[in-house]
C-alpha cells in the first residue's frame, strides 16, 4: 500500500514567506510559478491581472503614510503658490480619510456594492478644509498622483507574464478594485515605465461600482469580453477579492500573496503614524490597518 | 465634575461637522434638495448653520413632516398600506379601532361629528385585516375618513414637488432612529429617490440610503463608545427637540391652515434656559459658535476623547450626573398628548425594579435607586456587560484584557477538517463547498482519497475557492478504512483543533466560527472543554441521475443537551461532522482505533470523554446527510451512509468496541463501571422498544377489524393515508416551523415559550404531547400551503364559532393537527 501526500500552494506559501517581492521574483524558485502560469493558460482567452501590489508594486510604506506623504506635498505645493494660509498635514490627512470614508459610505450602491472616486473624494476634502475648488482640487490631484506615482514601481515578472499571454494570442486585461478610474490607473501605470499596448482593457471599480471581492466585476467582465467564466485566468495579491471571489464565479485564478514581511512593514508603518498623530487623545482616522 | 457642555459640545460639534461633509457629498454626487425634518430638524439646522455659515454650498430647508403624517400620505389611496399600518400599530400599541381613528382625526374632526362618532365607536382592536376594511367600506364616516387620508396623499405630493423643485434626490436629516419617515416616503412615492441622513441608527432591517453619522447598532458594544447612545438616545432627542407640537397635518391638505400654524410653531420655538435641556442645547450652540473655525483633526480628536467620557457618563452614571443628562420628558407624538418621565419619580408607589424597567434611561434610573456599591454592578449588567457568566469572571480567567493580534496561519485557532472520501465525486464537490463557505478561515483541509481515483479528486480541488496553502491531499493507492484515514489526515497537518468532516455531510458557514470561539473562550478552557458539539439537521436524500435529491431534514437526536460519559458508554450519538476537538485529546488517545471497520469515532469519543468534556452548542449547525431514500446506488452501493448500509456490521462489532474498552488500561477503571452500568440500560431500552413493537402490532391488528366491521367505501391500501397518526409532512412542517422561528429575532418572552417545547419535538406522536406543543406555540406554525381550509370547515361545522376558525393565532390546521388526527380526520389537501 502506498501512500502519497501532495501539499497545495508552494508558490504561494513561499511567495509569502519572502521577505520582499524581489526576493522570490528575481530568484529561480519564481520558474515554477510561471510554469503553472503557462499549463493553465493554455486553456484560457482572457487573461487578467490584478494591479495594485500586482502589476504596479507598492513599497514599505501603509496607506496612512502614502496619504501623509500626499498631504504634507499638498501643503508643499499650496505654500509655494502662495495661495495663502493652508491648514497643517494632520488636518489634510484627517481630510484625506475622512473624506474617502464618506465617499465610499455615500456612494449610491450597485447591486450591493459601493466604491469611492477619486474625484468625489478630493472635491469632499477640499470642501471640508474649507477651501476654494479651484485651484484646490487640481492641486490635491495632482500631489496624490506624484506621491502615488514616486511610490509604486512596476513588476517586471509581471510584465513577462503578460508578454507570454500575448505572445501565445490572449487578451490581456486589468482589473482592479479601486477609488481610481481607469483612465487614472492607465497614467499610473505608464508613468510606473509599463506599456499599456499589450492591455486591451482596464476594469476599475471606480467605473463599475461592483468589484471583485463580491465576484459581481467578473460577470461584467465575461460579459464585455464575451466569454466564459472559465476561460479567464486571474492573477492577483487579495485572496478574497483575485481569488476565492473569482473562484466561486468559476474563473481560473493565481493567488499571488504579498510578502508577510512587507505586510508587518506597512503594519508597523501604519502604527507609527497612528501614533504620530495623536494630540491629547488618540485621532481616531478611520483607516483599517495592513491585515497580516 | 466636567460641565455638560465639556463632553457633549464636542460630540455635537463633530456630528454636525460630518454632517456637512455628507451633505456636501450628497449634493455633489446629485443635485439634492436637502430637507430638515420636524422637530429635531429645526434645531439641526440652526446648529449646522452656525457651523457651515448661512451659504451651506447645498439648497436645504426646513420641512414639515412626522411619522404620523407620513402615515396618512402612504394610507392614501391605500398606496403603501402595510407600512403606513406597521408604523401605526407600532405606536398606537393594543388599542381599540376607534381611538386610533380619533387620533387620526383630532385636527380634522369637529368633535359633534357624528362620522367621527361613527368611527370612535369602533371598539374592536386596531388590526390589519379590519383597518383595511375600513378604508374600503362604503359607508358614510368609512368614504369621509379615506377621503381624509386621500387628500393628505395628494397634499405631501404637491408639498414634496414644491420642495424639491424639480430635483429627483431628496436628503432627508433627523436624529434618527430607523429612518420610518423615509421608508414611508420612499415606498408612497417611489418615483422620488429619497436618502436620510440621521445622528444614529437603531435598526435591524436594512436600508440602502439610510446613513448614520455618529452610531449605527442596535445596543451598546464595549469599545465602541458612541453606541453608548443606544442605551440613551433619548438625551440627543431631548436636546433638539423644540418647544413646539409635532407637525401632524400636511402643508395644503385638509388641515392646511393647521399645518401652517405647527410649521410656524416650530420654526419660532425659544430654547428656555431655565430648562436644563435646553440650557445646554444653548451651551452646544454656543460651544459651536467658538469652535466652528478648529481644523477637522481638532475636531475629531476632542470628540473622541469626549465620547469615551459620555460612555462612562451614560453606562455608569453618579446619581449627581443623572439631572444633567437624563434631558427633558419625552412628549408623546402619533397624535396623542401628554409626556414620559426619562426617569421615573422614586415617590411612584412601584419598586425600584418596575421604576428600572420603564425608565428611558436604566443606568440613570439604576444610579438614583441604590447605592454605589450596588448601581455598577447592575448597570453593567442591565446594557450587556455583566450576565450570569460574567459573574464567575473569576474563576473562568475572563478578565479581559487586549487579545494578541492573531496571524493568518497562526497556530492558534487553526483545525484540522479531514475529508475521508472514495469515488464520491457529487459528495466530495458538496463537501468542498461546505469548507469553502466556513466564514472561519484559519482551517487546513486535508483530503484523504481512500483508495479511490485520485485525478476525479485533484480536479474538485483545483476548482475550490480555497486558499491552496490551506489543502493537503493524502491519497492511498488502495483503501485502509474508515478510521486509518482518518489518522492520515489528522497526522498529515500540524493544528491547535481537528474535525472530521465526511465527504457525504456539510456545514452551515458558521460552524467552524462558533466552535473555535467556544473552545478558545476562557470559561470553556477553566470547565475542560477540549471538544465541543453542535446540534445537527439529519438530511434526507438520494442520489438519481447524478444528482442529489434533498428529501426533507428533521433535528437529529433533539433531546441531546449535553454530552455526558455514562450517554456516550450507551450508545454513540452524535455524528463526527458536529464535533470539534483539541488536537492534544486526540494525541494523547493515540488516534482512532484502526482495527474497527465501524465504531471507531463510538470508541474514541469514549477514550475522549475519559480524559476531557465537550461542551454543547445550542444550534443547528451542521448536517448529518443520510441517502435512505430510493434504491441502487444511492442506499447500497458507493454512496451508502456506513449507518445506513452497513447496519449489521455495527451489530457485529459492538460488543468488540465495548469489550476491548473494559479491558484497556490505559483507560481509568470508572470507564468500565460506566460501560457495565449502561449495558444494564440497553437492556432495558431493549426490552421496552420490544413491548412497544408488540402493543403496536396490537394496535394496528385492533384497527383493521374495526375497519373491516365498519361500512363505508373501500380505499386502495397503496394510496391510502394513515388515519389516526401524525403524517410526515405535518410532522416535517411543525419542526420545520418551531425550528425557524426559535432561529429568527424573536420576543423573549415568545422565545421563552418555543424553547422547552422545541426540546420535545420529538414527541409529537403523543396526542397529548402534540396538542400542548400546538397550542402553546401555535403564533409559529402556519398553516401549510397545501391545507385546505375550506374543506375541513366544511367537515368540521363544530368549530364554526370557537377561536379556530381564524381569531388570535389559532387556525384550523391546529384544530387538525390537536383533535382532527385523533378523531380520525383525514388531511384535506388543496390541489
């Protein structure tokens, strides 16, 4: 009798394990992941990619620090262009949350979901700071782009999957779960160094409204693209939102994890700059930490 | 102690900072006409006009309304007649027709009317069924008060499109609480969108545009101090409040002139500053005034430290705080007059217990009752934060204290589901989606493919949306049982809890979720609980072409309540699918017993119990599947339960279970005394379950020449309902009923009545049993679709005139299911 015992997810698990992206991407471990990559697009039309901490790669840094270094380049721009008295980082930052909360609270819902845009969210802030749209608004936009923009970086081994996808005649597509518009994420993504030639298309729940953590963006997406669930293969970093979601809708999906060192980076990023903010109480920003 | 205004000009500052921010959104996402709703929204208003400034940057105004006038808009034309009734019955409570005519009709109604007479003298109770009789009768006082509420219908909508100017989105802002006015709004006048805007929400059913500002639950959550204001919502009501009526009649309808006068009452309403409510309402203004310029952050910050103070202030009250926070009485409204003490004079006459359970504000009331020592203790019990099990907070090592951040693969929490399966491809694919669903994540599923084919397995796992890091498959090239299998996959993963989940059974998505929270909790760990049991549907069904046909479910073995030694020594009951354990119990057994074909999980759970408890948890939420319908496949060959199909070979080896047990030493000796102790009960029970065969063997003997001595047509035997017995679908449709009702939201005081008759389910072949267990919960059962009704009437002219024929809550399906079934009714089925 014999016995044999087959463990899932190597890839995964050591993709996670790594202590930063480069580690496992760079390295020969990473010629597994695109062999399964390849076997199972063979049977696939479409081929999706997840871009946030996919395609574009963020660093160390939390959400909460990302909206600090765009809140203090604000303040930056705004006192250089001398359009008077500008409130301080904190109150911007404050701003930022805020006012990202409410526009994902108030949005109006489709089919149960919600999403903030980037544009509600910046009119919002820029309102509740009490200053003047214009020249406000564009100043904001434009800092949150460059801060983005300074702070992402494409991923090269991401790249390569996607020249394989065209080279063996797929459809190459993002889609992500994001108060950015598509038109927005295309500029971050070129910005970042990447071609958008070989992408025939960005989805972005901005645009949408459903997403992909409730399944609904890839109903929508089989739709547009005209195919069937199953001849989609998905890569993304959420494992809810890139893989059990697209999953249960019946897609192929690679679950491409984040570092847990980079997540207890971005943890412990987070942490600081909570404690940072605090005055004579805590400011209680709501602002979900990294989950590890 | 910290002035009123210190805690609550904060917490007030912030609300209507962020209702700004939300209305500037609102109007930015869509035009929106902004609407402030009477009375709270007056001094709403003038508070946020201080803050934002006399141009908010949205076109706002004040707006005329009330639960009541919306009401009579929806009742119009009985255009949304349910809702309209559901709030009124709601706040008229059990009171006569006619009184809540009156109410309806106090502006309208010159008091010598005789219509109004008419109406008044309607004594019977304010019901659904006989209020939309009413409306649509055709008498005289009938077509006057429907022609009342028609013009009210007619005059919100003329109102509502003078207010709105043409703008689709209406925002409607209050201080909350379910948000009625809108849902009535939204529902009368459904080409309108209508969203709200509130302090706080306080309600279960769910509500797209409904937003809360500061809270939104439905009581108070330690570590969440806004919901504080759950336990006392009654101190922001107070504060904006206005001196003035409710506005109970509609602008331009049948009492405009009315209309206008409480408008205008409202809009020129003085805060008093010698009442203390309002003193303070005028110290949040003012607090606003010099504060409105703070940066947002301020804002925030101060609030929130404010917050955790009001939390202290409203859960733990001193007696010296209560005057300053308990606010004004709380004025009656829907039409009726007269004011609610928030807490209530300790001179009353009533106990301080009767004083407590009406107060609006308990911990208030509690604070001012007894003593220090005494008042903490109850009121942290009164809003969730003591309970019977708190008390031993002591002995269990429950204090509190920040629980450590868990990781996603920790070990702590982490389990064990193994799946033993062998070419059962529809069941296995069924079992992964059980897994998959848990809500539960920290699990590791491992597979074992008992010598079945592996590549039919390997495609159910690539299709399962499962984390991969979380599966392991073990696949033997040919099979090494039940048990062997199992000790495979419980070997194959390191975790803290090991279930065995059979291919063939399932879960509700909760289960995994609720019995790692039991065996991690303190109390559970200070009683040694190291396994914990569920309740369990047992399924009915069978496999026909490639498909599994579900043929009903009833609670599998209902009468267990716990798990005790001496109930396990008797016989094993309960399935592996419901049982949770600590991976140590089971290392310390050394596995399950690989000899057996059968009874392994029977002798482990004996071993377990030896060395540690299991603890039970009250719900159904797991599913014994059993194929014991049909033929073929689906009851012998491979999709056979071993229960089912393999029924005499747990005969064979019960007596090699039990005596291999006594004879272990590694076991205690009291294992053996229990064993032989339980040997004597089986016989017992043997011998009794043989009587009972025989009497109904009698029985049924008896009943069959009495039938063939009595006259009357003679039925084909095949399609025949019994007479005389409770029929599976009645019995089906009962336990279904109570089931699903115990499960839903319901009063305490109708919980406390299902939950001792649910325990004896059971039992409804007893007559007597199953007339008690209808009567007492006869408001949970319905009658079944198929129940003809007219028929049994027809038949049964006896209950014309008695509570079953459709007063209160009985109905003639009870009267069946009590007497019908013992008098030898047959079932009358519709269709």
């Amino acid at each position: 009798m014999a016995t044999e015992i087959t463990t899932y997810g190597r890839e995964e698990r050591e993709i996670y394990e790594a202590p930063d992206f480069d580690s496992y991407y760079g390295s020969g471990r990473a010629q597994a992941l695109v062999d399964r990559f390849e076997a199972m697009l063979a049977g696939a039309d479409v081929c999706s990619f997840d871009v946030f901490d996919t395609v574009l790669l963020r660093d160390a840094r939390s959400e909460l620090e990302r909206f600090a270094d765009v809140a203090a380049e604000f303040v930056r721009r705004a006192g250089r262009a001398g359009h008077g008295q500008v409130p301080s980082v904190r109150t911007c930052l404050a701003a930022r949350v805020l006012a990202a909360s409410t526009a994902y609270q108030m949005s109006r819902p489709v089919k149960g979901c919600r999403e903030g845009r980037f544009g509600d969210i910046v009119r919002n802030l820029v309102a509740s700071l009490s200053l003047p749209e214009d020249p406000f608004a564009e100043l904001w936009r434009a800092s949150e782009f460059e801060i983005e923009a300074a702070q992402l970086r494409g991923s090269p081994f991401i790249e390569n999957l996607v020249d394989l996808a065209v080279a063996r005649g797929k459809t190459v597509i993002f889609i992500s779960d994001m108060y950015l518009s598509a038109e927005e994420i295309a500029r971050l993504v070129e910005t970042c160094g990447m071609s958008l030639e070989k992408v025939s298309r960005i989805f972005s729940s901005a645009d949408t409204v459903v997403n992909k953590r409730s399944g609904l963006v890839y109903d929508l997406v089989c739709g547009e693209c005209g195919v069937e669930p199953g001849r989609i293969l998905h890569l993304g970093d959420s494992l809810e939102g890139d893989f059990l979601a697209a999953k249960r809708r019946g897609l192929e999906a690679i679950h491409l994890p984040v570092p847990k060192a980079l997540m207890r980076q971005r943890l412990d990023s987070h942490r600081r700059l909570m404690a940072e903010l605090a005055g004579e109480s805590p400011l209680p920003l709501p602002i979900a930490p990294p989950a590890l | 102690m910290t002035k009123p205004v210190d805690v609550l000009g904060p917490i007030l500052l912030n609300w209507i900072a962020q209702l700004d921010r939300k209305l500037r959104f609102l109007d930015a996402r869509e035009e929106a006409k902004v609407l402030f709703c009477t009375r709270a929204g007056k001094r709403i208003k003038e508070q946020l006009d201080i803050y934002a400034g006399p141009e908010p940057g949205y076109d706002a105004e004040l707006f005329g309304i009330s639960r009541i006038s919306a009401v009579k808009a929806g009742l119009g034309y009985l255009r949304n007649f349910d809702q309209a009734f559901s709030v009124s019955q709601e706040s008229f409570g059990p009171t006569p027709m006619g009184d809540v005519c009156a109410a309806f009709l106090k502006n309208f109604a010159a008091g010598h009317d005789p219509r109004l007479h008419a109406l008044k003298a309607l004594r019977g109770e304010f019901r659904g069924d006989n209020f939309r009789v009413l409306l649509a009768a055709n008498d005289e006082a009938s077509r006057w008060f429907r022609d009342y509420f028609e013009k009210s219908h007619d005059a919100m909508r003329r109102h509502l499109d003078e207010l709105r100017g043409g703008r689709s989105h209406v925002v409607l802002v209050d201080t909350g609480w379910k948000g009625s006015i809108q849902r009535l709004l939204q529902s009368t006048y459904g080409d309108i969108r209508f969203s709200g805007v509130y302090f706080g929400v306080m309600d279960h059913a769910p509500m797209e545009e409904r937003h809360a500002v500061v809270f939104d639950a439905l009581g108070y959550h330690e570590g969440r101090p806004e919901t504080c204001l759950a336990v006392h919502r009654h101190l922001i009501e107070s504060l904006y409040e206005p001196a003035a009526p409710s506005v109970e009649e509609i602008a331009g309808g049948p009492c405009a002139d009315i209309a206008a006068r409480q408008l205008a009452a409202v809009l020129g309403e003085q805060p008093r500053a010698e009442d203390r409510s309002d003193a303070l309402y005028l110290d949040v203004l003012a607090y606003t005034e010099a504060h409105r310029s703070d940066p947002l952050d301020v804002i925030l910050e101060r609030a929130h430290a404010a917050m955790k103070e009001l939390e202290r202030i409203l859960i733990f009250p001193k007696p010296e705080e209560v005057p300053d926070y308990q606010g004004k009485p709380r004025s009656s409204d829907f039409g009726r007059e007269g004011f609610v003490p928030v807490i209530r004079p300790l001179d009353d006459g009533e106990t301080p217990e009767t004083r407590v359970s009406r107060s609006l504000w308990q911990p208030g009331q509690i604070a001012l009752e007894y003593p220090a020592s005494v008042a903490r203790d109850l009121q942290a019990r009164i809003v969730g934060l003591g309970n019977q099990a708190n008390y031993f907070t002591g002995y269990t090592g429950d204090g509190g204290g920040e629980t450590a951040e868990a990781e996603e693969f920790s070990r702590e929490g982490s389990v064990a589901i193994v799946t033993r399966t062998k070419d059962r491809p529809l069941l296995l694919e069924r079992a992964m989606r059980s897994v998959a669903d848990q809500t539960w994540r920290n699990y590791h599923w491992v597979i074992v493919n008992d010598g079945g084919n592996r590549e039919v397995v390997e495609e159910i796992i690539a299709r399962a949306p499962i984390d991969r890091r979380r599966i392991t498959l073990v696949s033997n090239d040919r099979s090494v049982g039940m048990e062997a299998a199992s000790n495979l996959g419980v070997r194959a993963v390191d975790t803290e809890f090991v279930v065995i989940h059979d291919d063939d059974d399932s879960w509700h998505p909760e289960f995994l979720s609720r019995c790692v929270g039991f065996l991690s909790s303190p109390s559970a760990r200070s009683a040694g609980f190291e396994g914990v049991l569920t309740r369990a549907w047992c399924v009915s069904e069978e496999i026909r072409d490639g498909k599994v046909i579900h043929h009903g479910q009833t609670p599998f073995q209902p009468w267990v309540n716990d798990v005790t030694l001496f109930q396990m020594a008797i016989g094993n009951f309960f399935a592996p699918i419901s049982f949770v354990y600590r991976r140590s119990v089971y290392d310390d057994i050394g596995g399950y017993h690989e000899k057996l074909p059968v009874l392994g999980d029977w002798r482990f759970n004996i071993e377990f119990l030896a060395r540690a408890n299991i603890g039970f948890i009250e719900e159904y939420l797991s599913y014994y599947h059993h194929r014991d319908v049909g033929n073929g496949n689906s009851v012998s060959g491979v999709y056979q339960n071993s229960v089912i199909g393999g029924r005499s070979v747990h005969a064979e080896y019960f007596p090699v279970v039990v005596n291999d047990l006594i004879r272990d030493g590694n076991l205690p000796p009291s294992v053996a005394t229990v064993l032989a102790q339980a040997h004597l009960v089986r016989i017992l029970e043997h011998r009794f379950n043989m009587t009972d065969q025989k009497l109904a063997a009698l029985e049924e003997r008896l009943g069959s020449q009495a039938a063939a001595s009595s006259p009357g047509p003679v039925v084909p035997a095949e399609t025949e309902e019994p007479l005389g017995v409770l029929l599976q679908t009645d019995r089906d449709h009962v336990v279904g009923a109570l089931l699903a009702a115990v499960r839903s939201d319901l009063p305490e005081d109708r919980r406390a009545v299902l939950e001792p008759l649910v325990a004896r389910l059971h039992q409804l072949d007893d007559p007597e049993t199953r007339a008690r267990i209808v009567r007492e919960a006869c408001f949970a059962i319905p009658s079944p679709a198929d129940f003809d009704h007219i028929s049994y009437l027809k038949k049964r002219t006896d209950i014309w005139a008695t509570p079953f024929n459709g007063f209160e809550d009985l109905k003639p399906y009870h009267h069946y299911l009590i007497h019908g079934i013992t008098d030898g009714e047959r079932r009358p089925t519709t269709g």
